[in-house]
C-alpha cells in the first residue's frame, strides 16, 4: 500500500464507509445475558462504526442480536442491563417483545395501517460460535464463510468450557494507523528482531501462512513440546507441537488460542493515526497460563505498539513511498491489501 493510505484521512472515512459497515465483528460471549428474559445493550464496533445493539435472550431462551433503537422516534430503548419479559422506551411507553416484536405505543389509537412491519426492532445479522457472538450491519458475505474455516479447524475445542479472565482484558491506545497495526500482526518477519521472548518459545523454520477468502491463519510452532497443544486425533493438526493458532478475520478481527485459552483482539480504528486495541480472553487451561506463547501478552502488546508507532512516524517522510513484500513471511500481508483494495474499489 502506498503511505498514502496510512496518511490522508479521507483513507480512512472509506473504510468506514465501505469496510466496516460491511464486516462481521466479535461481540464476545453470549452469557451476559445468560438466563431468559434479560437484555443487554452493547455498541457495534464503538469509536468506529458506533451502531447501539441490544443483545436479548426471550423467555423461550432463544437469542437475538436486535436494533437498539425505538421506531418511533429513535430513542435509545436500552440503557442498562434489563431483565423481565418486555423492553420499554421511557420517551414515550411504546414497548416491544424480547424477540423484537412492537407490541403496544400509547397515543396511536386510529393511527391508519398501524402497526406495520416497520415498527419492529429491527434484528441484526449475527452468528454464532459456541457461546461467541458476531454481528454485522450489512455483511458482504456469510457468517459461515468469513469464519468457517477457523470453525472446522477448530472444531475440537471446548469453547464451553472457557471462562472470562478480567486480568487478560483491557483496552490500548496506539498512536498509529489501524491497518499498520493489521499488517503488523500478519507477519512472523517481525519476531526475531522484536520479540524476543516469544521468539525463544517458536520455531521459526516451520512459520507458515494459511490463506481462506476472508481471513488467514499464522501457525505458531513450539520450540518446546511441552508448550504445545494437546492435540486429539480428531484435529489436522495431529502430530504437530503446535504452540498457537493465530486467526486474523478481515479486517480487523483477531482471535488467538492457546493451551491455555483465548485472546481475543478488536482493532478499532479512531483516526489516520490512532487506534484502539480491545484485548477480551477466556481461559481454559490455567494451569498453562504463563507458558509457551500465550504468556507475556501485555509484553508483546506494547513492543508491537512501540514499532508500530515508530512506522507511522516513518511513513510521514517525503522520501517514502511504498516496499516490496517478502514472499516467504508477508503472505498475510499482500492478501489483507488485496481484500482492502477489493473493498474500496
């Protein structure tokens, strides 16, 4: 990608535009509304896209991912977590069913043709993996096959199983372009000279890049078997000392699982050169919690955000332009600005 597109705003207004509306994004787990007839009000892609959603589960205990705005006068209908069998707008009493369905408005009585379809919450593309939720505003194309891949793959993993960590969860700032960030992360080239600790825990003669349509695999290989997973004879990956499986979801979806669990990365793009950074995790295997490459992540996370805002200040020079990709390490990096200049043709 030319420095342009690291540089100039309107960049980053058509991302917006035509990327991110478009996107399936991770909403995380589906327990905050774990019992029937509760509701919880989350944004989609907040600082970004900034779309208010409500997350409900009705009283048959069926899930829904639904609009979080009133269709009467835009209201935001959900202000806090909500429990009971209804959801009522306080500006002026209309109410709707957990599923979504108007059910009654005060003050409409002889409204003709009402109500109608419209007066419904409108209900948000979404999908499911185990207890992990996504949603999108206007997806290019199907939850199953922006993550399908990754599903089969790892099919063999207690996603049930996995408890929240509040220790592994928090937010970063990074004074650099959000795409720097992605490319960043779509690499090994990086490793040796950056990471040092965990350069020691991989092996980097087995680095390889898996490429699907909308998203990409890094296999991290252990140094040490015993940092590796135990791998049933169910998985493909049987017989390897794999230490993690690291998947990027176009375009800003990052989901990292370890012997120990999973750490889940939303790069959210604020500014030309700034960017959040939401790390989520679940634990599944304490007892693996500071081995391997899933230990130290807070020590990755900021000598990542150290290069990377060393970049954005190097792309500012009149004297660069653009470089050549590696063909053996920047494979996920040629296909992200494929899928990039895909989207904003």
């Amino acid at each position: 990608m030319h420095a342009d597109f690291y540089r100039n705003p309107r960049w980053l207004e058509a991302a917006r535009e035509k990327i991110f509306p478009r996107s399936w994004q991770f909403l995380g787990d589906s327990e905050r509304v774990k019992t029937p007839s509760t509701a919880a009000p989350l944004t989609l892609l907040e600082g970004c896209l900034n779309e208010p959603l409500l997350l409900t589960r009705d009283p048959g205990d069926h899930l829904h991912v639904l609009s979080n705005v009133c269709t009467h006068r835009g209201n935001l209908l959900c202000e806090g977590d909500a429990h009971g069998g209804q959801l009522k707008c306080r500006y002026h009493g209309r109410k709707f069913a957990l599923d979504g369905k108007f059910l009654s408005a005060p003050g409409f009585e002889g409204a003709k043709d009402f109500p109608s379809a419209a007066d419904d919450l409108p209900r948000v593309p979404s999908g499911a993996w185990s207890k992990f939720l996504f949603a999108s505003a206007a997806p290019a194309c199907s939850f199953e096959d922006w993550a399908g891949p990754m599903m089969k793959r790892l099919s063999w993993l207690p996603l049930d199983q996995f408890a929240p960590e509040p220790a592994l969860t928090r937010d970063y700032l990074v004074a650099a372009n959000w795409a720097l960030y992605v490319e960043n992360y779509l690499e090994g080239f990086h490793v040796p000279f950056v990471h040092a600790s965990l350069n020691a825990v991989l092996n980097p003669d087995d680095y390889a890049t898996e490429l699907f349509r909308w998203g990409n695999l890094q296999l991290g290989i252990a140094a040490s078997p015993g940092d590796a997973f135990r791998l049933p004879a169910a998985s493909p990956d049987h017989g390897r000392a794999v230490a993690a499986y690291y998947w990027w979801l176009f375009p800003n979806t990052m989901l990292n699982f370890y012997p120990w669990g999973l750490s889940a990365n939303v790069v959210v793009p604020l500014a030309p050169d700034r960017t959040r950074v939401c790390y989520s995790s679940w634990v599944w295997d304490r007892s693996r919690l500071n081995s391997g490459a899933g230990a130290g992540l807070d020590r990755v996370e900021r000598e990542d955000e150290a290069i990377v805002e060393a970049v954005q200040r190097g792309i500012q020079s009149r004297f660069y332009s653009r470089g050549r990709y590696s063909p053996r390490w920047e494979a996920g990096v040629h296909q992200f600005h494929r899928l990039l200049g895909e989207a904003l043709a």
